[in-house]
C-alpha cells in the first residue's frame, strides 16, 4: 500500500535485523522516480547504500551521489539520489567552498523521498535541523 493510487506515502518501516529494510528503501526509491535522499548514520552506511542502489536498481552511475566529509560528489541536475550522513546534513558550521555548493544544491531541490536509516540513534536536534533543511514530499 506504500504506493497506492501511483503516490508515494510516508511511513516508517519496522522490520527485524535481515527483513530487508534497505531493499525496501530501494525499491521504493527506484519506483518513485523523482530525486532520494537518503541520510545515514556514518560514512561505511553511506558506502554500503550506494552499493545497495547499484546493486539492485538501474539508476545511472552518474544519479547516485555520496555526500561526506571526504567525498563531496555533485547533484546530477536532472533526478538522482543522494546518500549522505544527518552530520552532514545538520551541520552549522563554516563548510569548504565545495560542501556549500552541495548543500546549497540539496536545500534547493524538491525531494520525493527522504530515507532515514537507523533515524532512532540520531539526536533529537539533529533530527530537527536535517527535516527542517530537506524539502522531500515523502
């Protein structure tokens, strides 16, 4: 029911260790069709969801972006998918020219799907600042 009537709908997703969490993230990012961000917990976790997308979806290459400290890739200017850490995210502080640009760029897009992994460890001010500077439908 996640796409019913051809619309996404938020949600969350409770599942045991191993249920398939993740290619349920997937999937419903592959099916939607309109720019993901999906937001981790460290970098390995960004790692592995870009992994998991390439894995499993026919996303281009060049529409899945890692946004970490030391990997800042570039937005594709039509859709894609941006995997990053709510560090990254939520952060205040002064960023380098080039993290700016990202961030500026993930501020002004409109995003049809957030992806929370592992969303219950992260702090409740961090998780405000992340919802608050993501425009996603979903």
């Amino acid at each position: 029911k996640m796409f019913g009537d051809g619309r996404a709908r938020s949600g969350i997703i409770v599942l045991p260790c191993g249920a398939g969490k993740t290619l349920t993230g997937v999937t419903a990012a592959q099916t939607i069709k309109k720019s993901v961000v999906c937001l981790c917990t460290n970098a390995v976790s960004v790692l592995q969801w870009k992994y998991q997308f390439q894995l499993w979806t026919n996303i281009p290459e060049d529409r899945i972006s890692c946004f970490m400290s030391d990997k800042k890739e570039p937005l594709h200017p039509g859709g894609c998918v941006l995997i990053t850490t709510y560090t990254m995210v939520s952060y205040s502080g002064k960023r380098s020219e080039q993290a700016a640009e990202v961030m500026n760029a993930i501020q002004g897009r409109e995003w049809g799907l957030m992806l929370m992994d592992e969303v219950h460890v992260v702090p409740a001010k961090m998780f405000r600042r992340v919802v608050g500077s993501v425009k996603a439908h979903c």
